[in-house]
C-alpha cells in the first residue's frame, strides 16, 4: 500500500474500509497532513498503530474499528486536533484513556469498545459537549464514573457495559436528557437508581443489569413513553409494582426484571395494550402467576424459572390465540397441576417447554406439535407415555426423568426424527428397551437408568452413529456384554452398572474402537472371565492427559427456532452422581477431562493387566469386588492423574509396589481384603490414608497399621520422578492439579438442561442478542 500512496501527501480522504490489506500502516501516512478522513475499518490490519496518526492537523475522521490484529495506544503529550468521529472499536488498543482526550473539543462520536483500556475515565472526558455517542463498552475500566458526566447534555448514546466501573450514585444520568440508548450493564455500581427519570423522555432502552444497585423502582420510570428495552436483571431491587404502570409503556419490547425481589400488586387492569415481546421474571422469588401475563397477546418468550409459585398452570397458557409465544419456562417452582385438570397445550407455535422440577401430579402432557425441547423432569408425572407424543415430529430433547411414569415405553420414541436426546431415567418403565432405531437415528444421548427394564440391549441402537452417551443402569437387563457397542466411535460414556449382564467379555472382542471413551461403569454385574484387556487397550482417549487452559464440559448442543436470530442454540451438559463408598457426590457438569473405569462387584479373576497403565488421563478406577489374583502391576504408577484408587476384595498376593507413592493426586486407597504382604509405601498421599485400606492382608506392615515391619518402619520413599514399564518419558506435568472428589463404588450419570448461547451479529443487533443471552446465562 505504501508505494500506491507514495505520491498523494495532498489527500483529503482515503478510504481503505473492507480491503483486505493484510498488513501494518505505511509510516509515510504520518505525512499526510492533508487527511480530513481515514478510514481502515476491516480491512486486516496488523502490527502497531502509528501515534503520530492522531496529530494529523486536519484529521476530523478516523475509523480503525474490526481490526483485532491491530494494537496502538492514546497520545501522551499535545493532543489536540479537530476530530470529530474516533472509531477504535474490537482492535487491540490498550492504555489509559488520557487526560488530553478532554482537549477534542469538537468530538461527537467515541467508539472504542472491545478493547483493552485500562484504568480510570478521566474526569475531563465532561467537557466534551459535542458528544453524542460515546462506547467504551467490554474494557478493563475501573473506578467511577466521573460526576462530569452530567455535562455531556449532548449524548443519544452511552455504552460502558462490562467494566469494573462503580460508584453510588447515578443521578448524574437524570441531566442527560438526549439520551436514546444507556447501558452501564455488568459493572460496579452500587446505591439506589435515579430519583427521578422524568428528564429521559426520549430514553429507547436502558440496562442497568447486573451491578450492585439496590432499592426501589422510582414511579417516574414508567413515564418513558418511547421506551422499547428495560433490563434491570440481577440487581438487588425490592419493588411492588402495579400492573397497569407496564401497560403505560406501549412501546416496550423487552422487560427483564430477573433475580430481584419484585411483588405485583393484585389490581383491576384497565388497558391490555401492550408490544411486550420478551418477559423474564425468573428468580423474583413470586408466588403466583402474576395477572397481567395473560393479557399479553404478543408475548414471544416468558422466563419465570425458579420462583415459589404454587397451585396450578393458569388456563391462558392453554389460550388457542397465542400464536406468538415459542418459549416458555416455569421449571423449579411448586407448581402442582394444570387448571382444570386440562393437560392439552394447544399452543401451535411453542418451540421451548420447560416445566422440570415442580411439584406437577398429574399424566404426562402431550407437548404442542412444533415443540423441540420438552423438559417436564422432575415432578410426579403417573400413568404411561401416549404414542401422541411421537407426532411431536419435530422433538428434539425429550426429558421425562425423575417422574413416576410407568408401564412400556412407546416403541416410536426412537423413530423421532430429530431426536438427540432421549433422558427417561428413574421412572417404573418395564418391558423391553425399544427395538425400532432406523439407520437415520440422530440420538447423541439415551438415560434410561434406574427403571424396570428387561431383556436385552437391543442391537439396533448401533444405527444411532452419533450416539455420545448411553445409560443403562439400575435396570434388569440379562444379556452379555454389547460388544457391538464399539462401531459407535463418539461414545464418550457407557453405563450398564447394576444390571444382569453376564459372562466373559474378552473373548467376544476381536477388533474394537472405543476411542472416545470417558467413563466406563461396568460394576455389580456377574461378568466373568479375564479383565477385558482389549477393550482397555482402545480406549484411547483415556491414554492422553490434555492439559487444557480453561476446563470444559461434555455437552451437546440443539438448535431451537427463535423468530429473532432464527435459531437459538441451546447447551446440554451432563451432570452425574458417583457414589463414593456409600456416599453420593454429585457433579452439575462433567468435565471433558474426567476418565473413570468402574469394574466392581462382578466376577472377573486373573491378572490385572499391565497395560492399564497405559491409560494415563485415569483419575477413577474400581476393580473391587471380584476373583483378580497376582500382584499389583507397578504399571499403575504411571497414572499419574489417578484419584481413586479400589483395588478391595480381591485375591491379589505380593507387595504394594512402592512407586505408587508418586501417585500425587490419589485421595482414595483401598486395598483392604486382600492376601497382599510387606512394607506399605511411605509419601505424601499415602501418609493421608487410614488403616481401613489395608485391613485383612495379614503380610503387610507398617504405618497406619499396628504390626511394625521386621526390619523397622523406615520404608523409603520412592524418587519424585522414574520410568515404569515404558521406554519413553511420560509427558506429565505434576504442577496441574484438578480437583475431583474421589470414586469408588459404582456411579450413576444423568443429564441436565444447561446455559442457552446465543450468537452474535452487527452492533445493534449483537447489543440486542447478548442482552437477551445474557437474561439466560446469568
């Protein structure tokens, strides 16, 4: 680019926008005093910003916004020029915001958003009395905001969301009264709202979500006739709020008032006029339905997720005249049944169903038949499935757990087309597990545990390809292992504990690619026959440690139709429960590093393998409870992530090698019940376990237990780092720990419904989308 200008100092304007330059800023630019207008948004700009560029003498526009390669900083010394538009906005800018930014004297617009400044707003930005937007929205800004704000009369806009801003006071704001657009969204900022809003007339939205505010909703807020979008979520509000001041406000859209205590005030409606699209009053902590929702004619989405409301779901939500609402949760409240005892939802466009975790008695509701996620989990549903539901045929998530819902289960369920998850567990269902799985299945997740099932595991469920996630157990099932299990390469998760699973396993597997696999629970079973070493040797994903920067959980994800962005993407996480000797633990996400083997209770004898040792990313492993004889491989200190370890109940002879007192992360021992002799290892973590994990092994010595070793109790400790049956280094870095409850006996694993994402567009739009996420996520 540099030698296409060389020759054009006199230029006035240039606009490179949107051309993909790919490169730094020539030098020579500095040069062209001339230059009114600069434009270099989005066109791949990279390396450090020229300072010099703000003391162009006629520079009035400068625009490097959308170049994320790009990094530069605020001049220091003599800054002042014409400047009236400044456009820096997700580049990699970063510094103080000086003082001398007071000294544009003519500047109207300020966007700087997305970046990396840091520090306090200066005091003197007050003097900039022609601005109109200013956008230092997602810095690291902190301190307060400066009182001089209240002389920017000139502002239609002002973002400063997502900093560490704070102060007490916002009455500063009342003196802005051009304002269109304000959000102080995510910071610090704590005391009461503004006395009075009765100066912001031309206010569209305001968001003063998720800072520490607390009190009252001033009346005058219901006055802002033009406004559209009310976030005040997630503050620490107390209001009682009387109906008809919302239905003054004609044009609003969105209304967010989630996580505050909020009261509606029980009074006759006079007008039901309203545009409210989005409603969200969830964690309010209300007790009933509030009124004034069913005069809502336009209402899209309502949020009143975990609030205290009793009694039963109002006939409105069954209105054959709300065309327009799609998405509706009222899980974890203490609602009991429907009005009338009218199940039906005739609602013909609803695409989101939430009801889980009330207190619903009643048969199970055939959702609407457009509906995509239908969660009613965690109530006291009765009676049987109704094939009905299989018309649904555009279900996607289907989760029924917890409930009290019996008899087969509908062999349609796995023809669902769209079906990717499928939770029934811990109901009475008996009978066989469905058999119909066509080659088209989508399913990525099957919980059936804890039910009545019989027979065997049906060999269609090979069909499912993407199948992530399959629990079988606390059932009745009678069949021997599925070997045919191993063609499903995304399966991550595999539970067939307490069941009636029998004979050998080894001997059925030839070739197997149980790559991905996470967490096998194979336990209280009669399996028999040796470990299954080959099923063990293709676990590959178990041989690596992935040492990932932030933690990440097993999910899937499910797109929901949303009128706005035309799809919503909803996150699934799994969530288990292990339980520790007797002891459940539960676990709301399952990390992706998390692997487990639980073998226990089952029949299995001969050697533990050596190869076990391969599998270094092991943080849980149960082989108690069966015939194992032999030794403890010394293999098994390569697992250098283990924390639990239950070798119990066995018939294992020979010592306790000693190199696995290196084991760092190990919280849970066990090898009680054993024929197992000589000297226990000494260290760190073996110093921490009580006498309980070697009783019954007559031949072992030393602390914790009673007998001393003949030649004293000085065990050596082993060195902090060796080699054990491998020839290459083991790439393991001990400083990273994560901290895991320990295992043991047996563990279940279920499914939750998890944080809503929701992508992101141009700037109003993205503003928009992230504020409605943002109601979801917090």
């Amino acid at each position: 680019m540099g030698d296409f200008i060389h020759n054009l100092t006199g230029l006035k304007k240039l606009d490179l926008s949107f051309v993909n330059l790919s490169s730094p800023l020539p030098p020579i630019l500095v040069n062209f005093s001339s230059l009114t207008l600069l434009g270099l948004s989005s066109c791949g700009l990279n390396g450090e910003f020229p300072v010099s560029i703000f003391h162009l003498p006629n520079l009035e526009v400068l625009d490097v916004s959308y170049n994320s390669d790009v990094f530069g900083f605020f001049p220091k010394l003599h800054w002042g020029s014409p400047l009236k538009s400044l456009h820096l906005s997700l580049t990699n800018f970063l510094g103080e915001i000086p003082t001398l930014i007071g000294n544009l004297s003519l500047l109207n617009e300020l966007e700087a958003g997305g970046c990396y400044f840091s520090g306090s707003l200066p005091s003197s930005m007050g003097n900039l009395s022609h601005l109109t937007t200013l956008h230092l929205s997602s810095n690291n800004l902190q301190g307060q905001i400066p009182v001089s704000f209240a002389n920017l009369t000139q502002l239609s806009e002002l973002w400063l969301y997502s900093n560490n801003l704070s102060g007490d006071t916002l009455e500063w704001v009342v003196n802005l009264t051009k304002l269109n657009y304000l959000d102080i969204s995510d910071n610090l900022l704590s005391g009461g709202l503004p006395s009075s809003f009765e100066n912001l007339k031309q206010l569209r939205m305001l968001d003063l979500s998720h800072n520490e505010l607390h009190g009252d909703i001033p009346s005058t807020l219901w006055n802002l006739k033009d406004l559209e979008y009310l976030y005040l979520d997630s503050l620490n509000l107390s209001s009682t709020l009387d109906a008809n001041d919302l239905f003054k406000l004609k044009n609003l859209m969105a209304l967010l008032l989630s996580h505050n205590n909020i009261l509606f005030a029980k009074t006759f409606i006079n007008d039901t006029s309203s545009k409210l699209v989005y409603l969200y009053l969830d964690s309010c902590n209300l007790t009933e339905f509030p009124q004034f929702i069913g005069y809502l004619r336009e209402l899209e989405e309502l949020q009143l997720q975990n609030n205290k409301i009793r009694g039963t779901i109002p006939r409105w939500m069954r209105n054959h005249s709300r065309e327009s609402l799609y998405h509706v949760d009222l899980s974890d409240s203490l609602l009991t049944d429907f009005e009338n005892n009218q199940t039906n939802l005739p609602l013909s466009n609803l695409r989101y169903l939430d009801i889980s975790s009330n207190l619903l008695e009643t048969i199970l509701p055939v959702p609407p038949p457009l509906v995509e996620l239908y969660n009613i989990s965690n109530n006291f549903l009765f009676g049987g499935i109704p094939t009905s539901i299989c018309e649904v045929s555009s279900l996607g998530v289907l989760d029924l757990s917890n409930n009290a819902l019996n008899g087969r289960i509908p062999p349609c369920l796995g023809s669902i087309g769209p079906l990717i998850l499928l939770n029934l567990a811990r109901n009475k269902f008996h009978g066989m597990i469905p058999r119909v799985y066509p080659n088209s299945c989508t399913l990525k997740m099957i919980d059936v545990r804890e039910n009545r099932l019989r027979g065997i595991v049906p060999r269609s469920l090979g069909n499912c390809r993407m199948l992530e996630y399959l629990n079988l157990g606390d059932n009745q099932i009678n069949d021997t292992f599925p070997f045919w299990l191993s063609k499903l390469t995304y399966l991550k998760v595999i539970v067939l504990q307490s069941n009636k699973f029998h004979g050998p396993i080894e001997g059925h597997l030839s070739q197997l690619n149980f790559t991905s696999l996470h967490i096998l629970d194979l336990s209280n079973n009669s399996f028999n026959g040796k470990l299954p070493s080959k099923l063990l040797q293709s676990c590959h994903a178990m041989k690596v440690i992935n040492g990932q920067d932030k933690l990440a959980y097993m999910s899937i994800f499910q797109l929901i139709f949303w009128p706005f962005l035309s799809r919503m993407r909803v996150e699934i996480t799994y969530k288990m429960t292990l339980m520790n000797k007797g002891t459940e633990r539960k676990y709301e996400k399952i990390s992706t590093i998390l692997m487990a083997i639980d073998l226990s209770h089952n029949k299995f004898e001969g050697f533990i393998p050596k190869l076990i040792g391969d599998l270094k990313s092991l943080h849980m492993l149960n082989l108690s409870h069966n015939f194992l004889t032999g030794s403890i491989p010394s293999s098994l200190a390569n697992l250098t992530m283990l924390e639990s370890l239950d070798l119990s109940l066995n018939n294992l002879v020979g010592e306790i090698p000693q190199q696995l007192a290196s084991l760092t992360f190990l919280e849970v021992f066990d090898v009680s019940h054993n024929q197992l002799s000589g000297p226990i290892p000494r260290g760190t973590q073996f110093d921490t376990f009580g006498s309980s994990s070697f009783v019954v092994n007559e031949g072992l010595c030393g602390n914790p237990l009673p007998n001393k070793c003949t030649n004293g109790d000085n065990i050596p400790t082993p060195p902090s780092s060796f080699k054990v049956d491998s020839e290459e280094e083991s790439p393991f870095d001990l400083d990273w720990k994560i901290m895991f409850a320990g295992a043991g006996v047996g563990f279940l694993v279920g499914v939750v419904l998890g944080n809503l994402i929701i992508d992101k567009k141009s700037r109003w739009f993205l503003h928009f989308s992230r504020r409605m996420a943002k109601g979801r996520n917090r």
